[in-house]
C-alpha cells in the first residue's frame, strides 16, 4: 500500500493490485490540544455531523469497522517479553500477521463475503499498520476461478481487488491521539468502556474518533459517484470503537445503541457494522466466537 504514512514497501504492483490512495496522513496532523476548550468541543462536533451528512450524500448506508487479525507483538518480541511500552510511530505499524491470524483471515472472510461482499463497497479502507493491511488483502481478496482461460491457476490464486483501496492515516493512532496513547501505555489493552470509566477518557477518544470522522468525510466526498453502499475500514481495537461512536451520534444512535458500542469488545478479525434506515442507525458485532481461533 503506497502512499503517505505507509510505513513499509510497497508490494502492491507486484500482485496486481489497483494502487491505493493516501488520504490525510497522521504524521501531518497536529495532535489534539486540549487547552481549546470549548471552541475545540464544538468544532469536535462539526466535525461529526459533517461526516454523517458527507455519507447520507454519497449514498453510503453501511459503515463496518473491522479489527486486524492476530499479529506479531512489536520488535519480533516473543509476548512474555514485552512489556506494554512501544513505539507507536514505528514498530507497532511493522506488525505482521502471525499464521494465526491469516487463518482468522479465512475464517472471518466466510462472514464478510456473505454479510457484507466487496462489490457492495464504494472503496476499501485501511490503516497504515501492515497487520490492518494485511487483514484487508485476506478477507477481500478476489480468488481466480478455473475455465478454460485459467485452467493452470488454483483457487488459492488471487487475481487483485473488485474495489478500490485508500490508506487513511488516522486510523491508527500514532501522532495525532497522544492522550489515547498515554491511556493505553499505562493501563494496557481495554475495552471502550474501561477507558471511558478513567479521567479524561472518554474525551480523549472522542476526540481521536471525530479525526477519523474528518478522513472519512473526505473520503466519502470522493468515492460519491462510484458504486455501492458500504465503506470498509479496517483498524485497531478500542480506536475503531471510538470512530464507531462519533460516527453513530450523528446517524441518530438511541441511547441503547450508544451502549451497545461501548460494551463492545470487539475481538480479532471482528467487525461493528453500522447500519442506517431513515433517521435511525443500528450496530451488529460481527464475530464467529465462541471458536478454537479465538480462544
């Protein structure tokens, strides 16, 4: 995936994928101050409401936001070795795919070819870490199918993408959420709802969600005369529920929903789809569990 904020080469014109695009790259937004105040706040909530209106226009309905599969713990440690404290610029973004999470891959790529499908999808969405990537390619991938013009291909030959691909920054936090980050180097993985339940937490994330919401805004502007329904975007833990969260608010999420997201601890290779009819919009956690792969 080449582009701004790629932190590692780019195989894609090797394989026979259609380039993907760079949106915003995190390393080029300012972190969030938080001595703003209350003109920061509402800011924050144009922010929101432009994305939703962005989306209602581009005739996107269906927003899921799907977690990379299982990867290597940073620096090639071994998980006993490390202890919590990274480097988020760099070698949390270099983290590859272990063989378990590429058979996650397969097996959540069961659920998302019949719910979701990659035809439906106006462009496919990823983060800059390699693991999210790498989660996209497993589960979107178009397989080669034998006849008389492919009989020396098998079907584990991929033939590229049936959508577009764009790389946006901010879907993985590294230099624009420096609050959300210090969270989680203290306190370790969580999910939303432990974070919002410490000082500072849940403005914290929602500010991180509402730049996300800012990508995805322009994002949808762009993609608006394509095809499709749906918007893909595969990231990271605990961020994507925050993005989820700005994103329901403006969609008319009841207080019910709100919760559901909160509570949602979304697994390995899981997804939150979003779904909107009229002025409401409802939340499905897309996951294969209880499973041998998620144990």
């Amino acid at each position: 995936f080449a582009g701004v904020g790629t932190p590692y080469p780019d195989s894609s014109s090797s394989r026979g994928y259609p380039p993907a695009r760079s949106s915003t790259s995190h390393r080029s937004l300012d972190p969030i101050d938080s001595t703003r105040g209350s003109d920061q706040a509402g800011s924050c909530k144009q922010m929101a409401h432009n994305v939703g209106t962005a989306l209602d226009k581009a005739g996107v309905t269906r927003i899921i936001f799907i977690r990379h599969a299982n990867a290597a713990p940073p620096g090639g440690k071994k998980k006993a070795e490390y202890n919590g404290i990274h480097d988020w610029q760099k070698d949390d973004q270099m983290r590859p795919l272990t063989d378990k999470g590429k058979q996650q891959g397969a097996v959540a790529r069961v659920w998302y070819e019949k719910d979701i499908g990659v035809p439906t999808n106006k462009i496919l969405i990823t983060s800059g870490a390699r693991r999210a990537s790498e989660t996209l390619q497993v589960l979107c991938e178009e397989k080669a199918k034998k006849s008389i013009f492919s009989a020396f291909c098998t079907s584990s030959n991929t033939v590229g993408m049936a959508a577009d691909m764009e790389l946006v920054g901010s879907l993985h936090p590294a230099g624009i959420a420096p609050k959300c980050e210090a969270l989680f180097d203290t306190h370790g993985y969580a999910p939303l709802a432990k974070f919002y339940g410490m000082e500072g937490g849940e403005e914290a994330f929602a500010e991180y969600g509402d730049v996300v919401c800012k990508e995805l805004e322009a994002v949808a502007e762009r993609v608006a005369m394509k095809k499709g329904n749906t918007l893909s975007c595969f990231g990271h833990a605990v961020f994507l529920n925050a993005a989820a969260m700005q994103l329901i608010k403006t969609w008319g999420a009841e207080e019910a929903t709100v919760k559901q997201l909160v509570d949602l601890d979304l697994g390995e290779a899981e997804g939150i789809l979003i779904e909107r009819a009229g002025d409401k919009c409802s939340i499905k956690h897309m996951s294969v569990r209880p499973h041998a792969l998620w144990a």
